[in-house]
C-alpha cells in the first residue's frame, strides 16, 4: 500500500487559516483561538498515508477536519487492527498530551480531506497552566479511552460482518459525500480479517440492498438496514463525542464560543 510522505503534502501557505471544521478548535474561545491561529497549518492528508508509526517522535498532532485517521495496532507478524477512529471532533497525538513523545500506534489515513497540524513544542506551550485547550483536550481524552475500549471489545467479541457494517457507517459519518472510496485492502487492514472476508460481507450487504460496491467505490443505499446489521459500538462511540460537545460549555469560560 503506498505511504505518501510529509514531503509529498499540499500545504496553505497564505498565512492564515480560513473557517475551522475542527470541532475542538471550533470549541475555543474567540480570544484563544486567536492567539493559536498563527501556530496552526492546513495541510492535506491522502488516502493510506501514514502519519504516524509506532514509537517514532511526534513532530505534529494534527485537528482533521475533513480528512479521517486510523490508530492502528501491528503486531511482529505484520497483522493490524484499528483500535481508534479519529476524525474532526477529535485530535491526533493525545498522548503527547499525557507526557509521551513517542507515538504508541501507527496512524494511517482513512478518507483523504484536510487537517490543521501544530508543532508537538507548540502544542505543548499551549497546555500549562489550565489553558482551555487543556481543559478540552482533558475531557477528549477520557472520552478517546472509552472510544479505544469499545473498540478493542469489537475486535474481539463481534463479528466480521458486524464489524464491517459499523466500520461503513462511521465512514459514511465523515465522509461529505454519499459515496466513500476506499479498498478492500485497507478495510481488512483496519478490522484486523482477510480481504476475502471483507469481500464475502460486502457482497452480502450489496445482495440485501444495503450498499453498493465496485471498484473501492462504496455507497451506503440502506442506512438503517445497516445499522440494525452493526453492533453496539456504532452507536456507543457516537454518544461518546456527541457527549463530549455537548459538554464543551461547561469545560470553558461563560464568554462567546466562536461560531466559524
């Protein structure tokens, strides 16, 4: 699977950074946001690009908007696993947050789209003294753990079928489009299974008029079918972040949120 490098990246280059689809710098008050703006980088992220490996430094996290990342577990043997889904309520590079610089999984992305990166030495400025960025990403934290459990309990104890329908609902989620591009390859890389069984349960969904599929290119036609295909877990890691924003209030001052 080809890797893009940082080196291959489209960056913006004009200086400053135009409305936020990120939902915790959206989060931040006007005055907040302000001050990070000058520190933050839109760049682009392509499909099956590798952000991240296990235990290499952290040079950037990154706030996607558009684009949707993977953490991945590897194993000796070269088998994966998604062990998280990270898209634009959320941040990549939270363990910095915690005092590692090391990331503990390899982060590839999903669905191409957009990012606003920061540096890990700013990123770290930013979080003394009970800023609200640390207070957000704080309470993002405990939900990501809830996240991460959840999903390591679906790799184990829910079947590949299951697993699949949760895994296109959560692309259709983030995806702008009704139609998501994305391999076989990739999708049994996340779920931790053989193409072929990606193969069999897709072909399944498409002969019950759930979804159509050719050529990487998946459409959702059914998505309440599919949702009563898929376990639990769709709907725990939705409550999860939709929790979490509705919280956001209480985790800042009374001022105005931005509205961008």
């Amino acid at each position: 699977m080809a890797t893009p490098t940082t080196k291959t990246r489209k960056r913006s280059r004009s200086g400053q950074v135009s409305a936020i689809r990120n939902d915790i710098l959206r989060a931040l008050l006007n005055s907040e946001y302000k001050h990070l703006r000058p520190r933050l980088e839109r760049v682009n992220l392509a499909a099956g690009e590798v952000v991240y490996r296990t235990d290499q430094p952290i040079e950037y996290v990154y706030f996607p908007e558009t684009a949707v990342v993977a953490m991945m577990d590897m194993m000796e043997n070269g088998a994966t696993v998604e062990v998280g889904i990270i898209g634009h309520e959320a941040m990549l590079g939270i363990n910095l947050f915690l005092g590692p610089r090391l990331a503990p999984n390899t982060a590839v992305v999903q669905l191409p789209g957009t990012a606003l990166r920061m540096t890990a030495g700013d990123l770290r400025k930013e979080i003394r003294f009970g800023s609200p960025l640390q207070q957000l990403l704080l309470h993002y934290t405990q939900a990501l753990l809830a996240v991460i459990s959840q999903s390591i309990g679906c790799s184990q104890h829910h079947t590949t079928t299951q697993r699949l329908a949760r895994w296109l609902l959560t692309m259709h989620y983030y995806a702008e489009e009704h139609q998501v591009e994305m391999s076989q390859e990739l999708i049994a890389s996340a779920l931790g299974v053989r193409r072929g069984a990606v193969n069999k349960a897709a072909g399944e969904f498409q002969e019950k008029g759930l979804i159509t599929y050719r050529r990487s290119h998946v459409r959702i036609v059914d998505e309440l079918g599919l949702k009563k295909i898929s376990c639990e877990c769709y709907r725990f890691i939705r409550n999860e972040y939709e929790r979490l924003l509705g919280d956001v209030p209480k985790y800042l001052s009374r001022r105005t949120l931005i509205s961008s």
